[in-house]
C-alpha cells in the first residue's frame, strides 16, 4: 500500500493518527519508533512530494485507547512535533495538544483542512459489561456532560476557525464522528460532544464541510442526513497497513454504502469547481489502485439529503 500511495498525484496528504505503535511511557522507545519510520524510504519519498499534515490517535500518543490520563502527553506531543519538523514559530510548539489549520487555495476554491486532536484532553470513556455491544467493546455511551473530547480551549479555537472563510472545510478527527454507537471508540461515546459540533456548525451556517476518520481497521462511508440542511459525511479509510482480524463491522445505521472494505487501503479526496460549487468526490483506494468504496456529493443546503 506504501508503493501504491507514492504513485498517486495528490497536492497534501493527511494522517489521522496510529501514524506509529508506540504503546509506551517509555520515550526512546517511542522516539526509536518515530526514527524508523522517518529514515524510511516511505516517509521520505512522501515528504518530499507534497506537504503532509498529521494528527495523532492513542497509539502515537502512548497507548491502546489513550486519552487525557496519558502520563507522558506532554513529552510525547513533543516527540510528535519534532518528528513532523514543526516549524519553531508554529503554535503547537505553545499550547497542549496537536490540533491545528491549514488553508489551501485561492479566494473562491479556498480548501481548509481542521486536524483535530481527540486524544490530548479526552476524558475517561465510561464503561460497560464487556461484549454487550455490537463490536465486543466495552464503552457505552458516556452519562456524564461535564466529559469532553476536545477540551474547552480546542473548542474555542474550532469555532474561531468556522469563522475563517473558505469553500470547503475538511474536518479529520482521528476517530469515527458520524458512526452509530458500537463499543468501540468514537464520537457517539460521547453524545454531548458529537451534538455540540452539530450545533457549532448549524450556528455559524457552515457550508461545504465533511469529516474524515480512521483507526477502525476497516474502511466505510457514513452520513448524516439534518433537516432543511446538507447531509454530512464522514469517510473512515482505515488502514494502510494494519489489517483487523474482524471479517465483518459493527453496526451502523449511518452507514451510506453497503459495502465497507477490510484490506489495505487509502482515502483520496477529489474536489471539482463547478459554477454550483464545489463537487466532492471521495473515493477509497485498494492495494491496485482500484476503487472499492465512490461517493460523489454537494455539501450545500440548497441540495436535498440523501445525495
């Protein structure tokens, strides 16, 4: 899949997180994991050919489902950022976490790229009886408001990018937003959160907004259909390399394709300009090249759901 992501044409590329394995507190183990994927021909080769914009999930943060309670989050946002050669002026050098914006395009195809960070601040899930849910997992969705995902100092700084103009907002959060509630990690673990970006983007009217995700180990298209607004996608494209044992996915009523993919695979993001607005085509690539997963979209409100 790595030789195969290298021969595409592509003006940025993103990583949504398990960029590495690290699952450690331990940090020259986690650098030596950092260093052999940045002395990799892959890695090189990929930054050499379009700028790469990186999130992290809990297994570069530190550990199998990390979250807020990640003894070394500091030391490890760290090892993050001089992996990803962050210049020295940026401000993830300067506040917790490694969420951050990107703009790309002229006025008119103006593309922003919201890289959030679901690990930093995250609360403690709340649990159930293991294997009661569909997936086998164990957490159930959390009763407690006062939990968080992104903390109050990320969701102020989200919303002050939903006022930053663009034409389209790509939104990747390394775990699942739309996906239905199944044990697993995801947004729908915490509904207060999941409803408050909801909120945030029916407040500040945005257009032209979908999400991306990944850390699922299979591939899937979900959609949120609002009334009197656009529907809202999320494509989960889920994983380069590590490939999950389980045959078949949990549960979702989200889900806008039948068919979900459990090999190898990458996400490729199309954006075409028509005099409508933007067209967004977002397709799901096997070890070929060959396109398992194709959904073509308007993401305005004067187009019906269900597209």
């Amino acid at each position: 899949m790595l030789d195969r992501i290298l021969q595409l044409d592509f003006d940025f590329s993103i990583m949504l997180g398990d960029n590495i394995y690290a699952d450690t507190t331990n940090m020259a183990v986690m650098k030596a994991k950092y260093d052999a994927l940045e002395f990799s021909p892959f890695w090189k080769t990929l930054r050499q050919k379009a700028p790469t914009l990186a999130t992290w999930d809990d297994h570069d943060m530190g550990g199998n489902d990390a979250g807020g309670n990640y003894p070394m989050k500091d030391e490890s946002q760290k090892l993050f950022l001089e992996f990803m050669d962050e210049p020295p002026q940026s401000p993830r050098w300067k506040r917790p976490g490694v969420y951050d914006a990107y703009t790309f395009g002229p006025r008119g195809k103006r593309v922003q790229v919201i890289m959030l960070d679901t690990r930093y601040f995250r609360s403690k899930p709340a649990t159930g009886e293991n294997g009661v849910v569909p997936s086998g997992g164990k957490y159930i969705p959390h009763p407690d408001t006062n939990t968080t995902i992104l903390g109050e100092a990320q969701w102020r700084w989200f919303e002050e990018q939903l006022r930053q103009p663009a034409e389209v907002r790509i939104i990747a959060t390394s775990i699942q937003f739309i996906s239905e509630f199944s044990g697993a990690e995801a947004w729908a673990n915490f509904p207060h959160e999941k409803q408050r970006m909801l909120a945030l983007l029916e407040k500040h009217k945005t257009e032209g907004v979908f999400f991306i995700s990944g850390d699922r180990h299979w591939a899937e298209l979900s959609r949120l259909d609002r009334p009197g607004r656009y529907s809202l996608y999320d494509l989960t494209s889920s994983s380069i390399t590590q490939v999950h044992p389980r045959g078949t996915p949990t549960p979702n009523r989200y889900r806008a394709l039948p068919q979900t993919y459990h090999q190898p695979n990458v996400g490729i993001i199309e954006i075409k300009w028509l005099r409508s607005g933007p067209m967004i085509n977002l397709q799901l690539l096997d070890l070929t090249g060959a396109v398992q997963l194709e959904k073509a979209f308007l993401p305005f409100p004067k187009f019906s759901h269900g597209q």
